[in-house]
C-alpha cells in the first residue's frame, strides 16, 4: 500500500500523542491521527469501524485478509481473534490513506510510510510525566519501564522486530530541552510534504 501514511513509534513520555495531535493540524484535512485507544476500540470490534469502511472500497476488505495473511504467513492464523483483528484495522486505516498511525507495531505492517520514531532521555520523560499525568517521580518511573517493556514486547511478539533499533526508521527525533515538541512536529511536517506532496 503506498497511500500517504505517517507510522511514528514513541516511548513513553517523550511527546508522541501532542506531536502526532500537532501534525495533523499543521498537514489539515484529510490527515487524521489513529492513536492506541481508537486503534485497540476497533479491534475489540468483531467488525471493523462503520466510519472508516465507509472512508474506503468496501471491495478492498476482503484483499485486506489475503494481504495480511502473505505478509505474517501461518502466524497470521494462529494469532489470537484480538491480534488479527488488530493488524486488519490497521491494514484498513492504510488502505484509507492520509493516516498519522501512533503506536501499535505499524512501522513494519507499512514499509513505504514516513517511519518516526520519537525518544527522550529519561530524566526529562519521567519531569513530563510528572508535570502532565500529575505523576509523583516513583510512579513515574515505574508508569515508563512498564510501558516500554510492554511496547518492546508486543512489536516483537506480532512483528519479530526490537523496536528500539534506528534503522527501522525514516527519522528518529529525540525531544527534549534542546527539541520541542514543536519542533520535532515540524520536522515530520517537512519531511511528509516533500515525501507524499502533501
């Protein structure tokens, strides 16, 4: 699928939701962000979403199955119903194009879509966390290794790949005091314009 996509893969605490957020609103309509929440809502559906089907050839979704089940093989069929019904709403919200796709593995699912990646040291993710989520520092910290192990585990477990490693990425963006979460939304922005002519 070669539609205009956006996968950005984030630790936890470094920016990724305001700076997809940020994105979107900087590339308008029809980009949209498909964060984990409406990601795993659709999923937990046994159908796909009214609304994005409805953005797309209902014709395609039947290809959607054969495409996914090329890509993953006989690991497609032994997924559990919540996995594949996962990586189908994310082949759907491909096949809609113009998507800012947060989390969920979607950088190898779309090997053709700008691939951001977004990172943070730790002291200035376990501050945003604090300052934001009105976290006290343990609980921040502990919030931040919890998600990171689960976040490493899932792209393995479903894609047979260690999410931390840079060169499955287009950019990688380390935010920080030196980098705004602006910033480092202009830098995607930039790069998406020239890369889909958006």
């Amino acid at each position: 699928m070669k539609k205009p996509i956006i996968t950005l893969s984030r630790e936890r605490g470094s920016g990724g939701r305001p700076i997809a957020n940020l994105v979107e609103k900087q590339l308008g309509s029809p980009w949209k962000v498909f964060n984990k929440e409406i990601i795993d809502d659709i999923a937990k559906q046994t159908k796909l979403a009214r609304g994005i089907i409805k953005e797309i050839d209902e014709s395609n979704i039947p290809f959607i199955d054969e495409l996914l089940a090329d890509f993953f093989g006989e690991r497609y069929l032994n997924f559990s119903v919540y996995h594949r019904n996962l990586v189908k709403a994310l082949s759907t919200i491909g096949q809609r194009g113009y998507a800012i796709i947060v989390g969920r593995g979607a950088t190898f699912l779309f090997p053709n879509s700008l691939k951001v990646r977004i990172i943070c040291e730790m002291e200035q993710r376990i501050k945003w966390l604090m300052e934001y989520e009105n976290m006290v520092r343990s609980e921040a910290i502990r919030d931040i290794r919890q998600s990171d192990e689960r976040r490493i585990d899932f792209v393995k477990n479903v894609y047979k790949h260690d999410p931390r490693k840079a060169h499955h990425y287009d950019l990688v963006i380390r935010t920080g005091p030196n980098l705004s979460i602006k910033d480092a939304a202009d830098l995607i922005v930039d790069e998406a314009k020239k890369r889909f002519r958006a």
